[in-house]
C-alpha cells in the first residue's frame, strides 16, 4: 500500500539506525554439541515408524535419546509438533526459537519450549541439507516462520473443508496417542517447525513463501532429545510444497521416524535441562 504519511525530513536518518541482534545467543546454555555429536557415532536404532502421504502420526523419544525424521520415496515436507511427554502445557516455541537462533534452523540449534519452562526440548545434531545456505531469494530450510496449514484457514480463503491438513494430521495423530477428543486435543496443537520446508519472505513485500523443497529420498534431519519428549509428524499435502497444499491433487509422500539409543555412557556427565529459574513473581 502507497505510504498515507509524508516522509519526515530525517527519514533516512531513522531508517540508517544500525540493526543490532536481539539476543546474546554466546549466553545461551552450552548445548554440549560436541559430546552429542561423538555420542551419535555409537548410537543404535530401537524403533522406526512410516507416516503415511496426508497423514500424521505421534511417537514418544525418552530424554537422551536421538531421533531423525527422514525422507524416502520422494520430495515431502513434515511438520513437527513436540511435547513435553509428561506434561502437554510445556510445548515447542518456534517463536522464542526463531529469536533465539534464526528464521531456520540446523545443526546445533535448538528447539526451546514455552514458557515458564524456557528450555531446549531438543537440539539439532546433524542436517543433511545443510549445504542448500540461503538461496538466491533469500529462502532457507526447517523454517520457524510459517506454521501448519489448517482447515480453518482453507475455509476461510476457499469455503471447502477439507481433512488432511497439517494441523488436522497432528490433531489426528494427537488424539490418538492420548485418548481424548480431536476437538479437545487441537488447542494443543501448534506452531510447528518446517522440516525439509524450503520458505523466506519476497524481498520487495516481504510476504512468506515456499518453494519446491531440496529434499530427496535418504536426507534426514536429526535431533537429540533433551527431555522426554512426545512428538507428532504431519506429512503436509502439499508435498514438496512447490505448487499449491490444502488439496488432494499435490504428489505426497512419506516420511519415516527413527529412534536411536546412544551407547551406554557415551553422554558422559549430560543431564536433562531444568525449567526456567525464573521465580514467576512478575513484580508482585
Ligand atoms: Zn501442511
């Protein structure tokens, strides 16, 4: 929209102030990466699990163990939710994480959870895709600037219902693991990490968007579990989310989950972070 203001006569002066990042992530608790990154020499498989094209599914990881959701078949995006496995209201925080690390993640990141716990539910430890960087439009992989696609927002923009979005795939997935109702269990879904998505925001309206992912059958995001963790996959109908989603006529594929035990003593002195010290007073 054409700006309805005149532009102040020291605009360039306020437009020029120096950009600074929000966060001393240097502070942030030492996330033992190399410990983590030696441990997964030795680790070995205990489980796997196929989430099916359009589909979600839930799988528990116990606190120090590894996970990896991986590509097979073709080109599909998932979209993560992560619990806190005994205690739902302690979830994944993809803004605080987004301000914390960056608008995607990788190796060495960290996904934090909501407040008041305020600590890492997980860390990356290894990115297949970890050559792809930024694109020539700015755009980048495992995103945590969009969300999941949701049937709401479909009805909204095209007055359809349709049942295999992402946030439907992880109601689904969520009902299922704990017995309660899809109605009940969706305002525990949420804001997801976009794993293998590949997304920015144009750089002349800066609005969000995809396209085709990198991704290609044996890539594979990994991380660490630093809690115990219940977490839920939906394989988004939009596939590689190179044309459109929200629909059935997208190529979908699925996504596997493999669970792997580090060796006995390989994490050395590694202890599960402990909620947020703050004391919850908020000045009273
Ligand atoms: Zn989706």
């Amino acid at each position: 929209m054409t700006p309805q203001n005149e532009t102040p006569v020291d605009a360039a002066e306020r437009q020029t102030a120096p950009a600074m990042v929000c966060y001393e992530v240097n502070q942030l608790p030492d996330s033992k990466l190399e410990l983590l990154q030696r441990a997964r020499q030795s680790m070995t498989k205990v489980t796997e699990l196929i989430v099916a094209p359009r589909d979600g599914k839930s799988f528990e990881v116990p606190a120090g163990s590894f996970f990896r959701i991986v590509s097979v078949d073709g080109p599909q995006v998932g979209d993560l939710n992560l619990w806190n496995a005994d205690d739902l209201s302690e979830r994944f925080f993809s803004g605080k994480t987004r301000q914390l690390h960056a608008t995607h993640v990788g190796t060495g990141d960290r996904l934090w959870s909501t407040l008041p716990g305020l600590r890492p539910m997980a860390t990356i430890t290894h990115d297949t895709l970890d050559w792809y960087g930024w694109d020539q439009d700015g755009g980048g992989i495992h995103d945590v600037i969009g969300t999941r696609c949701d049937p709401y927002t479909n009805h909204m923009l095209k007055n359809v219902d349709y049942h295999y979005c992402c946030h439907s795939n992880l109601s689904r997935a969520l009902a299922e693991a704990t017995g309660r109702s899809v109605t009940e269990v969706e305002l525990d879904v949420h804001d997801v990490l976009n794993v293998f998505m590949c997304t920015g925001f144009t750089r002349d309206t800066h609005q969000y968007f995809m396209k085709a992912s990198p991704v290609r059958p044996g890539d594979f995001i990994e991380f660490f579990a630093e809690i115990d963790l219940l977490g839920a996959l939906s394989t988004c109908p939009g596939g590689d989310c190179g044309s459109g989603h929200s629909d059935d006529s997208t190529p979908c594929y699925p996504l596997k989950v493999e669970i792997f035990e580090p060796a006995d003593g390989s994490l050395g002195d590694w202890k599960s972070p402990a909620r947020s010290g703050y004391s919850r007073s908020h000045g009273l």
